[in-house]
C-alpha cells in the first residue's frame, strides 16, 4: 500500500482543506491504527485512518446512487438555484476530482442519477458507444397511440436541430397517459423531445434505471454507497 500524507489523504476526500486537517489533528479527531495522531503530516496507509472514529469514506474512488427530486438541477453552479448538491454531503463537491453526475436529469425530472469521482467512469457511461440503458416513465398530456411504438423503435425518428435520427429506442404504454421509454443514448432533453416530435407534451419525467442500477429501496433524496465499477 502507498503511503501519502496525511493531510494530502483529509483535502483530497474532502474533509478538508490542508491547513484544515491540521487542525483536525489538533483536535485530536484522527487516529491511525485507533491511536490518536499528533503530526498531520505523517504518511499513513489510508485504509487504516479514521475521523472521529470513523473509516474514511470512499478513499479508493467514489460511486453513489441518488434519487433526485424534481426542482433540483445537475450542477455545481450557483448561479442556476438549487441543485442537487445543495442536498448531498458538502464533502463530496470539495473532493479532489469532485463529486459529479454522470449525464444529468433536468429541473423537472426525477429519478435516479448516478454520482462519482471516477473521470474514466462518467467517460465510459457516456460514451454513445457503451449503449448504456436509461429507463424512464414518462407521463404526457394525452393519451398515447400505439404508432408510437414503431415509430420511437424505429431509429428513424428525428429530432428538431439534430443531424442524426435517435437510435432505436423501447416505448411500452402502460396506462393511457403514460409510458416506459428505454433508450441507449444521452442527447439534451431526450424523452421530452422524442415525444414532442410526434405531437405529446411530457408533464412529468421519472428515471428508473440506469444500466444495471435502480432505485429499489432509495426514497426521493436518499443516496447510496456503491463500489466503484470496473470498466
């Protein structure tokens, strides 16, 4: 195991900045091997470092689900109100790389967002050529017509603005207003503009899944802990 400093490890997890983990130190809050330590200095091995008592969250790579409400949006801007950062721990954001979605769900769309530090893993859960299911149910403005179906699997339909059709995608109707959507790429406002081009306004938008993960057991605002991926 490669040691690092100590006060290297607290500012890179995001606990602090390095004049700040000294005064962790101080406190007397961090411990190595459970005895308290004295220099924030010192190379440690970080999976044997605790804060008051507690392991270090995530020190080898960070990956969370989230359940995002709607009136939320995916940035670390301040400037675009409230986001979903504004309902997560404020040591993610200060993490180094920082904490961020992979993709995004507008304002008034709810569901699950996959978060990490991990630049390899956003790239590779992005990329149009990892085809990586997204699984939505979406409600519109009237009731559906079964045309839909064909014509959103049809890798033909085209979207206002776009140089390519969209990819094959999944429409199965569930209720007369509502629909499961399964698609394989990430364009700007997807669902809504797919059905938008064929006359359907979405009122409300709920992410399911993503890939292999889902919301089973996370409430609207809850996130989880997850081991990072391999890719």
């Amino acid at each position: 195991m490669k040691l690092r400093r100590l006060d290297q490890i607290l500012s890179s997890l995001g606990y602090a900045t390095r004049r700040g983990a000294a005064a962790f130190v101080q406190e007397g809050r961090v411990k190595l091997d459970g005895e308290v330590v004295d220099r924030h200095d010192l190379r440690v091995d970080i999976t044997k470092v605790t804060i008051d008592d507690e392991p270090l969250e995530a020190p080898d790579g960070f990956f969370a689900l989230f359940h995002k409400p709607v009136g939320y949006t995916c940035t670390h801007s301040e400037d675009e109100g409230e986001t979903i950062y504004d309902l997560l721990p404020p040591r993610w954001p200060e993490r180094n790389p920082a904490v961020t979605s992979i993709g995004r769900l507008d304002k008034e769309s709810s569901g699950l967002l996959l978060l990490t530090d991990q630049g390899a893993l956003v790239q590779r859960y992005t990329s149009p050529k990892f085809k990586l299911e997204k699984v939505y149910e979406a409600t519109v403005d009237h009731d559906l017509d079964e045309s839909l179906v064909e014509i959103f699997a049809s890798g033909e339909l085209m979207l206002k603005s776009d140089d390519k059709p969209c990819l094959p995608a999944s429409l199965e109707i569930l209720e007369p207003r509502l629909a499961r959507v399964i698609i394989t790429e990430g364009r700007y406002h997807q669902v809504r503009r797919m059905f938008a081009s064929q006359g359907w306004q979405v009122e409300s938008l709920h992410r399911t899944r993503v890939g292999p993960f889902d919301l089973d057991g996370l409430a609207v605002g809850e996130w989880r802990l997850m081991d990072v991926p391999k890719i």
